[in-house]
C-alpha cells in the first residue's frame, strides 16, 4: 500500500527488551505505538494536524492542533476532547501557545489552557509564560484558577520558577483562597552545588503566619 513501518527495539546488557516503538508513515498519517499507548497524526493542510492519542486502558483524546507564524512569533492551537473506553466524553481542554525569541537569544513561550468537564462547565484556568536561553529553562511563571460546579472561583495556585547566571534555582508555589487571600507558600531554593533550603508559610485564619525552614544537603541530608 506504499506504507513504511519501522520498528525500533531496545535491550539491556541482559538482553531483558526496555523499550519498544513501532512506527507506520502512510501518505500523511503517521501511527506510533509504544508501551502500549498508540499515536496517530494525520496532517491535513501545512497548518492543522489531528492526533488521536489511544491508552492502553482504551481511553483516548481527540486533537485538532492549527500554527501559524507571523511576524516572527509562532501561535499554536489546540482542541482536545478527552473520551472514556466507551467513546463517552469526559471533558475537554482548548489551550494557545505563541512562542517568540528576544533580543538576547532567548525565546519566551505564553500558554493559555481552559479546562472543561463532560458538559461544558469550565474546571480549571491556567496562564503559563516560560523563558529559555540555549535549551535551558531559565524562568517559568503560571496562575492556575479551579471552578466548582457553578462556575465560580475556588482557589488559584501561583507557580514560580527562576534559575540565575551562578545556577542557583528558587521555586515557589503560593496557593490562595476564593478571595485571592493568601493561604499558603512553599518556597524551595536549590544552590549549583545541590544544597536546599525549604520554607514552608502557612497564613492563618487570625491573620497569623507559620513558617518552617528546613535545609538539606546534596544528597537530601537535613543539616
């Protein structure tokens, strides 16, 4: 049928398999196969793809993902509808990505990402905007905002990350209550050498706050 499949196999020195993956091209579908998880991509035009991801539970999702480019920054989008073993919905998911590159080399990706339940009924929120230099991650922030059934807000979850020149990482996470009141903060910062330090805030009901700081060496030791 003028199809290809390739099949690649990976053991160990035992000579125990490790990893399988089967690949079939047929014209502009391409089914990938590994550990049991099935991949198809089907392009249509040069800008819109769909991907059927299939698991091995039999669960799957549907995704019409469109890029463009103009004006030197990149925009994907995508629309994923998520189904049970019995083709039943879920949920879905519709998310935009732009990515760009600065004036210093590096390229900032922003992504969008609305969550739905089975019936329409938005869950979940969430804004990502990341930072990279030569294939490194060098910042990452993202506010996420959980909805309950009626659709109005629970609580929003702050993530933070930042890696400076000496390689020093700071990763914090601050939660909040429905009325952005500020419920909790965990802040972990890692040293080049590997050491870390832990702060964890709690913010209590009688505007009190509660703080534990714990250090840890390279190899994960309290000190």
């Amino acid at each position: 049928d003028g199809s290809t499949t390739t099949t690649t196999t990976e053991k160990d020195k035992n000579g125990t398999q490790i990893f399988k993956e089967t690949q079939n091209e047929n014209g502009n579908t391409t089914t990938t196969t590994k550990d049991g998880k099935t991949t198809t991509t089907t392009k249509i035009d040069e800008n819109t793809t769909i991907i059927t991801v299939t698991n091995t539970d039999g669960t799957y999702t549907n995704t019409t993902q469109t890029t463009t480019t103009k004006n030197g920054i990149r925009t994907t989008t995508s629309n994923t509808t998520f189904y049970d073993a019995n083709g039943e919905k879920t949920g879905s998911q519709d998310s935009t990505t732009t990515t760009h590159e600065n004036s210093d080399g590096s390229t900032t990706t922003n992504t969008q990402t609305t969550s739905y339940d089975a019936n329409g009924n938005k869950t979940q929120e969430k804004e990502t905007t990341t930072t990279s230099k030569d294939g490194e991650t060098t910042s990452e922030d993202s506010t996420t905002t959980f909805y309950d059934e009626n659709g109005n807000v629970r609580n929003t979850e702050d993530k933070n990350y930042t890696k400076d020149e000496d390689g020093t990482v700071v990763e914090t996470t601050t939660k909040y209550d429905k009325d952005r009141n500020k419920t909790q903060e965990n802040k972990k910062t890692t040293s080049k050498d590997g050491n870390q330090t832990q702060e964890d805030t709690n913010y209590n009901e009688d505007g009190s706050t509660t703080t534990t700081t714990t250090e840890k060496d390279k190899n994960g030791t309290q000190i």
